[in-house]
C-alpha cells in the first residue's frame, strides 16, 4: 500500500548550495516525462496528471 505524506522543502540560503540549477534540473525532468517515467517505474501506475484535475 502507498501513503501519501506531506512534505516540505528547505531552501538553504547557502552560496555553496546550487538551489536554482537543482529547482531548473528538477523542472525539466518534470516536462520531460522523466519524472513520471521513474514514478511509474517504482509504483508501477500512472502517476496523477496534474492538468486535468484526476488525482
């Protein structure tokens, strides 16, 4: 059975941290399908589509 948790980011405002090139990364992962690609390779399922309001 999955659980659904809420969780938080933490944003270090630390100059050594790259939070802008992880956040861009992140985002193109996103667009790119790769993020639901490893999603679903892990849960097995699709996962919610965020534009059409199905959960």
């Amino acid at each position: 059975m999955l659980q659904e948790h809420s969780v938080g980011c933490y944003v270090r405002n630390d100059p050594e941290v790259p939070v802008q090139r992880i956040l861009r990364t992140l985002l193109r992962m996103k667009l790119s399908g790769e993020i639901d690609d490893i999603i679903r390779l892990y849960v097995g399922a699709e996962p919610p589509n965020e534009h059409n309001g199905k959960p």
